[in-house]
C-alpha cells in the first residue's frame, strides 16, 4: 500500500459502541475502496474518539472514498453518532514493509509528532536506523509522514497491556536504542499521544 488515512471521528459521550455498527457497514459497503487495516475507539487521549486506519494503493482511490463520505448525508455511515469528523493522509516511511493485520493488542498507541519544516526526511533516515533495535522490545505498526497540514509524523505502536509498553519503552531508553539518535532534533515539541483499543470488526485485534 503506497498511502494511508486515519481517519477521526469523533462521537457523542460513549458513541464508538453505538456508531461501530453502521461504521462498520459503511466500511465494508460494496463501493468501498482500499483496504480497511483497523478501528479503534480512544481510552485515554482525546476520548470519545474512533481512529479507522485503511489502506490505499492510489491516491485517487483515497480521494473517492473521501467524497463518499464528505458527500454523504450520512458520512461514515454513522451521522446521528457524529459530531466532526476528519481525515489525515499519509504516506510510510520508505523502509517499512505494509501494514500486517493480525493479534498484536489490543493496546493500541498512536502518537503524532510536529516535525520542522525542513525535517520529515531527516526524521525518516534517523527511524531507518533506529526502528531494527526498537521492534525488539515491541512491534511498530506502522510510522508514517503526513502528506496534507503541517509537517508530522504519526506511529502507531501495539502493546498487549499497559504494563508491557511502559516496560518497552523504559527498556529501550535505558539500552540507548531509542528515541532514534538525532531524531528529536528534527522535531517540535507539538506531540500527542492517544491509547486506543480495537472495536469489534477491526482486523488489527
């Protein structure tokens, strides 16, 4: 898959239960492009909050399926449930193989870092090096750079507790094999991080 979108919905007080059916219906409808890789709801970070992360070989495949839904009367299939909506668009670092469905949670942190201006490929070259000695302690799904708003980078890292990725990301610290030698250089201190855990259709589990 050469793009990604992420895309935000965020919802009525406890609405991802209640949007997940339709959501999903809209996913899977027949006219539906690219290739849906997961559906989370937030846990902690912005609450209230669903991530839906698919797959797309080519961007006028993303960008049909984005009108789908903005043009929609019913966008996403879940407007009474809805109160924004947004898309972000996304391409992987050139090193890393495709997004891998599977059980890999159902812990789920995607955290989006600001770069400077002039430091996406910077980033990108520093996590080259980096990434081999940091998915020993635990898998990345996917790190990616935005291709539409500023200048970012979002990763999403999957853990199977709480627990496990504080050891992970303690562990790899203390050894020296992370944050990437360098990498911070290159970016701004505008980060967020969310926990988000799988709703019940997504294929990343």
């Amino acid at each position: 898959m050469k793009f990604y979108e992420i895309a935000t919905l965020k919802t009525v007080i406890f609405g991802a239960g209640k949007a997940a059916p339709a959501l999903e219906a809209f996913l899977k409808a027949p006219e539906a492009k690219g290739t849906l890789l997961g559906a989370f709801g937030t846990d902690i970070g912005g609450l209230n909050e669903i991530y839906v992360l698919r797959g797309f070989d080519t961007l006028d495949d993303m960008m049909q399926e984005r009108d789908r839904a903005i043009l929609s009367d019913n966008p996403m299939g879940c407007m009474e449930h809805l109160v924004d909506l947004r898309f972000d668009s996304y391409k992987p670092f050139d090193f890393l193989k495709p997004v891998e469905t599977g059980d890999f949670g159902p812990v789920y942190e995607f955290r989006t870092y600001k770069a400077k201006l002039n430091g996406i490929a910077a980033t990108q070259d520093k996590w080259r090096e980096a990434i081999p000695p940091r998915v020993a302690y635990s898998p990345l799904t996917i790190a990616m750079y935005g291709i539409d708003g500023s200048p970012r980078v979002t990763q999403i890292w999957p853990y199977r507790s709480l627990e496990e990725r504080a050891k992970a990301r303690a562990q790899s610290v203390t050894d020296g094999n992370w944050p990437p030698k360098g990498g911070p250089d290159w970016l701004n201190p505008d980060m967020t991080s969310a926990i988000a855990m799988p709703l019940a259709f997504s294929p990343l589990k």
